[in-house]
C-alpha cells in the first residue's frame, strides 16, 4: 500500500460530512468518524478524511488534483453520483460514462465535494 491516508480540506465540516457519508455510503463505506475537527473514513484500502484547515485559514481544492474512490460497479458508479449532487456536490468533468484509457475501459463519474475538491468514483470493467 502506498499510502497511509488521504486527508482533504473543509470549510464547513458537517456540510462535508453529510456529502461524504452519503457519497461514500453507496461505496460500501461506513460513516465518518469524528475525532476533534476531523472525520475519518476506513474502507479496506485505507483510511479517508476531511478536516478543518490546521492553519485557520480557509480550504481550497488542488488544482489539478483528483481522489478517486473504487466502485464495485457501474450502479455504484451512478449511485455515486445521483447521491453527491444531492448531498451538496457538483457536477464536474461532464456526465458519467465510459472512457478508454491505457488501463483500459473504465465507468467512471466526478463531482466537486461542497469545497469544491475533485473526486470520482471509477469501476474498472474486467477484460
């Protein structure tokens, strides 16, 4: 495993929170739990979570930057999404779909989380 844990910014940690419980429920993923200005979220591969800026100052997405979250199929894919534009999410990066690439054929859909960071959530398709 390459990673220990994914932490992203939040202006409005329980706003974040609801995004991310619900977004991530449809994933498999149980919700957030609270430890001081924090939510973590443990799945099989790691461990995800929002915090409040340590800096005081306020969050701001990566520009450039992308988390994605694996999905055990495509109706997980477009749960994914119904269910974060419905939790304070956006659209982003065009509809779910299809898309080819070097590893392959993917499902894949993004959104903005309500701090405008730029996840996805991706199911490979088996070759």
């Amino acid at each position: 495993m390459m990673f220990s844990h994914i932490m992203l910014g939040a202006n409005d940690l329980e706003v974040s929170r609801d995004f991310y419980d619900a977004a991530l429920g449809v994933l498999g993923i149980k919700p957030g739990s609270q430890s001081n200005q924090r939510y973590f979220y443990r799945g099989p591969g790691g461990v995800f979570a929002i915090t409040k800026p340590i800096d005081g100052n306020d969050a701001t997405p990566a520009n450039g930057g992308t988390i994605g979250f694996s999905a055990k199929s495509v109706a997980e894919v477009d749960a994914f999404y119904a269910i974060g534009i419905n939790h304070g999410g956006s659209a982003c990066e065009g509809a779910p779909g299809y898309r080819e690439g070097v590893a392959g054929t993917v499902y894949i859909a993004w959104l903005r989380d309500p701090a405008g960071n730029k996840i996805c959530a991706l199911h490979r398709i088996p070759k």
